[in-house]
C-alpha cells in the first residue's frame, strides 16, 4: 500500500548538512505520500464498488414508453469500460515492464 514513498533520490550528504530542515521535510514527505496512497486505496475501492453496483442495477434505457433494444445498453457500457480499463492496464504494464524483482521495488 506505500509503496508510492521513494526517498532514493534524497542523498545522505544533503541529509548531513541540513539536519533540522531535511527532518521536517522529510517526515512531511512521509506524511504526504503515505496520506495519498491510502486515500488512493480508498478512493479507488470506493469507485469500483460504484462501478460494480451501477453494473448490477442497469436497467434498459427508456424514452417515454420506448424501451431501447439490450445491444444498446451492451455498447454504452462497452465505452464506459473502454475508458476505466485504461489506467488498470496501464498500471499491469508498468509493473510488467520494471527491472527487478517485487520485493526489490
């Protein structure tokens, strides 16, 4: 779940020479990205169960008492797929393609 806080890019010289502004910083930094991991994690469990749900409860559209044939409903949620699959994908193949082992990023 933190796996967002990369402080690699800090060096121990820079750390030595500013103690007591590196330690505030550092530890806002801390704070701030592991704030905006878990509301990631949240946020995003919220949105799929949003997702999920909506797929549960679609009815056919209607207009007045003309009801839109099943395929209709099919593609409208065929392009509301084809937008959200974009950043899990994205995410699959970024993970896919970093050198290294799980455990070593």
């Amino acid at each position: 779940m933190f796996y967002l806080i990369n402080l690699s890019h800090v060096s121990p010289k820079y750390l030595t020479t500013h103690p007591v502004q590196n330690s505030t910083n550092l530890f806002l930094t801390y704070v701030v990205r592991s704030s905006l991991a878990a509301l990631t994690c949240v946020r995003l469990s919220v949105s799929q169960f949003l997702f999920l749900v909506s797929l549960y409860m679609a009815r056919p559209p209607s207009y007045g008492t003309y009801v839109f044939p099943a395929w209709s409903l099919a593609v409208g949620w065929l392009m509301v797929c084809a937008s959200i699959i974009c950043v899990p994908a994205y995410a699959i193949y970024k993970f896919l393609i970093t050198p290294g082992t799980v455990q070593e990023v």
